[in-house]
C-alpha cells in the first residue's frame, strides 16, 4: 500500500493547528477496509444475517478459509471439521469476524514488516496488540464466569463478549501503524526519541505530529466505518478509568481494554513504545489478573498462527517476557543507582551550602564570603587543597583564601590590587590555573599546594563586576563539577553582593559627609547673608550719618571756641568728642561689612609674631612670662594680607587679656605648626581666662553680638577676625570651657615652595 505524503513532520518542526488537520486528512486518505472483511462486519451487525451466508463470504477467499479451518483444528473444539460452514457453526461469528478483520488489517499494514532500516518493531507491535486482544478476551471470559457464580457482582464491570474484547484489544494501537504507514521517517525520529529518552510513546508523538496514536486510530476507524465499541477502545485505551469519559456508548469495554493493555505492558510482551512505570490495572482482582497472565502465553500461541504471524509458542512468550522485563529491571537498576549517586552528591552539595551560609550568618563582606566558599569547597574536595581568590576594583585589592589538607581552618590573605589578578579569559568550565591566574596569584596557591600538585581553576560568573574563581590543587571528581558549578553560582552571587554592600557603605559615608558640608554651609551662608544685610546697614548708615554728625562736631567745636562761658565750652566739647566717636563707629562698621580687599604677599610667620609680642609687651599688657610663642621648625611662609592679620592677631590678643582679666597667673601661648597635606598654617592662641559657656562660644564671631554687660563693648572684635581670615582665605575656630579658658585656632594658607 502507498501513501501520498502531502506533509512530513520531520520537516516541518512545530506542527501548527492547521498540519494536525492536513495530517488527519491524510489518514483519511488511505484505503477502505478489504471488501471480505467490510462485508463481514455488515452481516456480523445485522440479526438477519445466518451462519450460512458468512460461511459463504469467507469461502470466497481461499486464504481466509485456510485459516479459519486451522484455527478450529488448534482450539480442539472442532478436530473433524472439515468445511468453513462447520468451522464457523464451531467458532461462532463473533469468532470468524474478529479473525477475519484482524487478518485482513494485519495484511493490509505488513508491507513494511520487511525492511530492515526501519526502527519502528512491526512484529513486537503486532505481539503486543495480539497478547492485549488475547487478554481482553480471557477478562471478559472470567468476569463472564464469576458473574455466573455470584450475580450481584454484574454492577459496575463490562458484560463485553469474548470475541468482542478479542478484537477492541488487538485493535486498539491501530494508530501506530497508521502514523509509521503515512510518515515512516517521522515515526521512525519518534521511536528513536522514545528509546533515547525512555519517554511515553504518545507524548513524543504530540510532540512530533500534534496528535497521538489513540487520536490516529480513532479517526481511521471513523474513516473505516468500524463499530462505535472499537472506535471508542482504540481513542480511549491510554486514558486511565478516573479520566475516561462518562458519555461514551461503551465506557465498560474501554475499561476492559484499558486493563488489558496494562496488564500486557506489565508483563513486557512485545512492543508498546510505554516506559512509565505501571502498577498495573486497578479494575482487576488479584484472583483474576493471576489467572489471565497464566493463561495468556497459550491463548497468544493459539491466536498467532490464524492471525498471519509467525508460530508462537507460548514458551517463547514468557521467555520474551521474562527478557524483557529482566532488561527493564537493568535498565531501572541503572538509574535508580545514577540517581542515588546524584542524590548523594546533591546532599554533599546541600551540606556545603549550609555549612557556607552558617558561616556568612548575615555577614556581607568579600572575607567572609571567600572564607565560606573555600569552607564550602573543602566538603565537597576533603583530599585536595581548595582555594578562592576574588579581585575587587572597588576596594583596589585581591583577597585569596586557602585550606591546605590537614589545616585546621582556611585563612584569607589580603593582595595588593597591582600584584595580583587575573590574565585570562574567564570562561564558563576549569582551565589549568597558569592559563588564567597572574603569576603572583599563582605563585601564592603554589607556594600553599606545592608543586606536586596540578592546579585548576574554576571561574566564577560575576557579571563582569568581579575577577573571582575556585582553585583546587590535587584530585577533583569528574562528578564534582555540577557540585562545584553550584557552589560557584551561590558564591558569585555573595561576592556581588558584598561588592554592592561595599559601593552602597562608600557612597553613605560620602552622602554623610555631603550633608555635613551642606549643613556647614548653610550656617556659613546664612553668616554671610547676616554680614552682607550688615555692610547694607552700615553702608546706609554712614551715609545717613556722617554729614549730620559732622555738623554736629564743626558746631560744637565752634560753640567752644568762641563762647566765654567754662560750662558751656566744656559741654559743647563733650558734644564733639562724642560725635568723633560715633563717627569712629560708623567708620568701624564700614571696616567690618566692606573691607578693604587684601594684598596678600608672602611672608614669615615667625618674625609677625615675635613683632606682635614685643608690641604688646610694650603696652604693659602682658609681661614677658605670661606672653609666650612656640613655633615648629621650618614654617612654610604665609600668603596673606600682613596688614589685615596683624589686626586678626591684635583683636584675638585683646580679647584674650580681656577674658583674663585678674586671673593670676596669666598665660598667652601662642604656637604654630604646618599641615603639609592641606598646604595651610595652624596658629592656636590658648589662655586661662574664665572661658565660655558653649551657647557664647558659638555665637561668639557673629557679629554685634557681646557677653558682656551694655556699653563695655560692641561686639565686633571677633566678628571682625573671622572676617579678615575669610577674606584671605583663612578660618577662624574656638574651643572654650568655663573657668579653664579659650583655645582660638586660626588657619592660614600657606605660600607655594618655590
């Protein structure tokens, strides 16, 4: 028989709707059934119909008589029959019909049975369909018989007739052979997949052709006009009976033969392309199941020669059987002994993780993680050296671990950046460790594994943040490298997050101490701002101020000259004197808010503060013991406004012997030293006096602001010092305690060395 191939999966992978439909049709393509057997089936379903009339039908070919006639001589049911007539009154017609159409299927599907490239096993198929025929025909006998015996046992099990069964179960793979019939090249990818993969045939067959043999059958048997109860057996008998259809037309025959089929692929006759292990038909009792799988070599013998294979003895079925299933216990064994190796190696690779996690407790950091993956490493390698290594751009250095065999705990070693590294390509599988590792790195584990020992490295995938491995030195397991890959992942996946940990604590300490500098400029500007509304007030001040006041002095002045008066003179002078003093003050004040730019030089520090010393010492302020300079050797030169310093200094000094007072002894220590780093001065001024409470030190440089009563002062000494040094580009800073005194210190910028 030929078949037009409009479609072959093999060469259209991902069978879309639309080819399952072409496929389908294409089964529908094939020949109707021979007329002898569709004849048959007419006269098999009409009542009308007698044991004469299909004696006739079967007489008509030669073939088919041969065999009926063997098949009564065989079943010792009929020794002396001699024509098909009796052979038929013998056998029944259910008997002649499931022969006759279980022939003339078999003899319509053998065309290929000879060719020796196929993979598809014909005779194992049509063993296994005859061995589940035989099997449903020997169920529907004992269920038959035990229903004799005790009537109330009817409900709920089939009442299907022998013969009946016969044909539903050697029936129900028909979509086998259609499927290796119409697409011999991709049933032959199926059954190499399903002996490959130890798959379920049907599952690789939706894989391939969008539908399975059940659905296959079942439309050819549409196709072919058979009875509804072997269309429903053949779509239906892979389906268990929780998940049968309840509104079919012959639910218990599909349970029959799903039992059937299942009892015959437990004892492994033939060819049925199902690994999955069964545990065999839940709708048999033990009594019977037992009693069938006795039965059954004999029933196949008798059922085989009739059916066109080969002569079956029933010795050759169980020796089949007792092959096959010793093959498939071996082929178990295997795999449950692989299985248990993986299981012990995947408990081997659990341990190492938790022991790695127990050891991490939380602790994010790139020591601890390399120090649990080497921990991790070792109970998976106990007989070789187990190493790690991570190299971290962020913290510009590479950290190794090691655990030589016998020591007690692996240590962590710390590597400059520049000394160690990675100089090869970091690939997904081991490399000899020389091929990846820098020669310091290298030389490190060797130094610790000795040269004996061959290393190997194993990189770990750190998405391109990190240089990091696993390196081993000695004897690895060819099966540890799954062990070791999963190790690898979990350990790449800490040391990114140690590396993001790290990045996230650099970047909130430089976020703290950005919103330090911010809040310190904020108090900054707002000083700024405070000085800036100052210089306006004094600018408008003395603008408003000085013509008036200088009327007032010319006045008064002319009012004492000229008038003889002594108290009127000496009125009109106290006048003067204090418009003098208030236009000192307005002048002050312009001084404060808008000073003179400076002219900053380079200068000695030493010989300015020795010169400001004698001049105060020359104003009986202070004696030459109290008054006291240390200065550091080799100063750096100040670049500065000389001038405006000196006032710096002379407003720092008089607030200092003021806040002394009549504290005895008194102590001036002025001392200097050079921060070289910052290219700046540090000047502190230290004394004894009664110091300030810290509300008064740190509003102690604003400006107008006094602790002292109203009238002593006005407030500008220190505002005016913080000012010069801001505008030389200096600071000013106190630290004060109460009755121990006031340290000022003062920062200058130093001049380039030349």
């Amino acid at each position: 028989m030929a078949a037009t191939h409009v479609l072959d999966p093999a060469d259209s992978p991902g069978v879309t709707p639309a080819q399952v439909e072409l496929i389908l049709s294409q089964i529908e393509s094939l020949p109707t059934l021979p007329a002898v057997a569709a004849r048959l089936l007419e006269m098999t379903l009409d009542d009308r119909s007698g044991t004469g009339e299909i004696a006739a039908l079967v007489e008509s070919d030669p073939s088919l008589s041969a065999r009926i006639l063997s098949l009564v001589r065989r079943s010792h049911i009929g020794s002396d029959a001699q024509t098909v007539g009796r052979a038929v009154v013998l056998l029944g017609a259910d008997a002649v019909r499931s022969l006759v159409l279980g022939v003339q299927i078999f003899e319509l599907f053998s065309h290929r049975a000879e060719q020796a490239d196929s993979r598809f096993d014909r005779v194992g198929f049509w063993r296994h369909s005859l061995a589940v025929g035989c099997a449903a025909r020997l169920i529907a006998e004992q269920r038959i018989a035990n229903l004799a015996r005790a009537p109330a046992a009817r409900m709920g099990w089939p009442l299907a007739r022998p013969e009946e069964a016969f044909v539903c179960g050697l029936l129900h793979d028909l979509g086998k052979v259609v499927f290796d019939a119409c697409f011999p090249k991709s049933y032959d990818r199926v059954v190499e997949r399903v002996e490959a993969r130890h798959a379920d045939i049907a599952d690789v067959e939706r894989g391939v052709f969008g539908v399975d043999h059940a659905v296959a059958g079942h439309r050819l048997a549409l196709h072919w006009k058979l009875p509804t109860v072997i269309a429903e057996c053949i779509w239906l008998h892979h389906h268990t009976p929780a998940s049968t259809p309840t509104r079919i037309a012959f639910p218990d025959h599909v349970r029959l033969v799903q039992a059937a089929d299942r009892l015959v692929r437990q004892m492994r006759i033939g060819y049925s392309g199902t690994h999955s292990l069964d545990p065999g038909p839940d709708d048999l009792d033990e009594e019977t199941a037992s009693k069938v799988m006795v039965e059954l070599p004999e029933a196949i013998e008798l059922r085989a020669e009739a059916l066109g294979l080969r002569e079956i003895t029933s010795r050759e079925v169980i020796h089949e059987t007792l092959v096959r299933t010793n093959a498939e216990l071996a082929r178990l064994n295997a795999a449950l002994t692989l299985a248990n190796r993986d299981l012990e190696r995947r408990g081997r690779t659990l341990d190492a993780l938790c022991a790695a996690h127990r050891r991490l407790d939380g602790d994010c950091r790139h020591e601890t993680v390399v120090q649990a993956l080497v921990q991790a490493v070792r109970i998976l390698a106990p007989d070789a050296g187990v190493g790690a290594f991570v190299s971290s751009p962020t913290r510009q250095l590479t950290l190794v671990g090691l655990d030589a065999i016998g020591q007690a705990h692996p240590r962590v070693e710390v590597l400059a950046a520049g000394a160690a590294g990675v100089v090869g390509a970091l690939g997904s599988g081991p490399a000899p460790a020389e091929a990846l590792l820098s020669p310091p790195l290298l030389d490190r584990f060797t130094s610790v594994f000795g040269q004996r020992s061959p290393l190997r490295c194993w990189p770990l995938s750190c998405q391109g943040r990190l240089s990091a491995g696993i390196v081993t030195g000695g004897p690895i397991a060819d099966d540890l490298e799954p062990a070791l890959r999963t190790i690898g992942a979990w350990a790449a996946s800490w040391l990114n997050n140690a590396e993001s940990a790290f990045v996230a604590r650099q970047l909130t300490e430089e976020l703290a101490e950005i919103n330090r500098r911010f809040v310190s400029s904020q108090a900054e500007v707002a000083r700024m701002r405070s000085l800036t509304m100052v210089g306006e007030m004094a600018a408008g001040a003395a603008h408003e101020l000085n013509n008036p006041l200088a009327v007032i002095s010319g006045r008064a002045q002319l009012l004492a000259r000229d008038n003889a008066d002594e108290e009127t003179r000496k009125a009109a002078q106290t006048i003067a004197d204090h418009a003098h003093r208030a236009s000192a003050i307005v002048s002050e004040l312009m001084e404060f808010a808008k000073p003179t730019p400076p002219r900053p030089t380079a200068w000695p520090l030493g010989p300015f503060l020795q010169e400001i010393r004698q001049a105060w010492l020359g104003k009986d302020a202070l004696t030459a013991e109290e008054f006291t300079i240390e200065l550091s050797d080799e100063l750096p030169q100040v670049h500065a406004d000389a001038a405006q310093i000196r006032l710096l200094f002379d407003e720092l000094i008089r607030n200092a012997v003021e806040a002394m007072g009549d504290t005895s002894p008194r102590r001036l220590v002025v001392n200097c030293r050079g921060d070289v780093a910052d290219d700046r001065l540090v000047i502190s001024i230290e004394d004894n006096g009664g110091g300030m409470t810290p509300d008064v030190a740190e509003r102690a440089t604003d400006p107008f602001f006094s602790y002292r009563p109203a009238g002593r002062g006005r407030g500008l000494g220190l505002s005016r010092a913080a000012r010069y040094a801001q505008i030389n580009g200096g600071t000013i800073r106190l630290s004060s305690r109460v009755k121990e005194g006031t340290a000022v210190i003062v920062e200058l910028p130093a001049a380039a060395a030349s």
